[in-house]
C-alpha cells in the first residue's frame, strides 16, 4: 500500500491532460483565485468547475482557502522535483496558448466589471482590496 502523501504520477499527468483543468491553473498563476470567478471566466457551469477543482487538490496541484462562505484557490507546486520540472515546462507552455491568454482577460474583465457582485469587484487576487 503506497503512503498516503506519496507522488501519484498517474493523478499528476491525468490532472494536466484536461483542457478544462490546464485552463483553471492557468487562472491561478498569479495569485489566488475566488471560486465565483471561474465559471464565468471559463463560460461553464458551477458543478463543472468544482469538478475540475477537486480533481486539481486530489493531485496536489492546487489548494484552497475558506473565507467567510467563500473558497479561494491557488497554485501548489509538486513537491516531486520531476514532476515540478514538467508543472513548470506546462505552464511556460500556457503562456502562449491564444485561449489561455484570452481566460486570463477574462478574468479580470469579470472581476473588475461595474456589474460584478460588490464582494467581487476588483477582486481576482483575495486579499487584494
């Protein structure tokens, strides 16, 4: 029986072989992320997105942070240096992904929009006010 924090390459590749889930990690990369940003940013519903998000935190990709009745997430790099070395490479490689730089304005759009939830607003980063 393996240990229960033991590197899971299967999980690790598995979580980066989802568009959907590389788009979300694309989101978080610089800085926390409120869970009520990321369906509207991606275009999709809720019950996906909380999906896709426990399977980021099954690998140990991603972690969360409750505030109030609020989740926010953020980007965990692997603690495996191999798999860190192609976390890394995936990411740089995202960079110039046409919808992943698209996600990323969206995002701040829909935060900063004047119609946006008063908890929301100008908030892609928590904390940041």
């Amino acid at each position: 029986m393996a240990a229960k924090d033991a590197f899971n390459a299967e999980l690790f590749f598995s979580s980066l072989a989802d568009r959907t889930r590389l788009r979300i990690l694309n989101l978080l990369r610089d800085g926390e992320v409120c869970v009520c940003l990321f369906a509207g940013t991606l275009g999709t519903n809720n019950p996906k997105v909380s999906r896709h998000l426990a399977y980021l935190k099954r690998a140990a990709l991603v972690t969360a942070r409750r505030d109030g009745k609020w989740m926010h997430y953020s980007l965990r790099r692997p603690s495996d240096e191999s798999a860190a070395t192609v976390f890394d490479a995936t990411m740089k490689m995202l960079e110039s992904d046409e919808e992943m730089i698209t996600d990323r304005k969206r995002l701040i759009d829909f935060c900063c929009a004047p119609d946006a939830p008063v908890m929301i607003r100008g908030r892609a980063k928590a904390g940041q006010e």
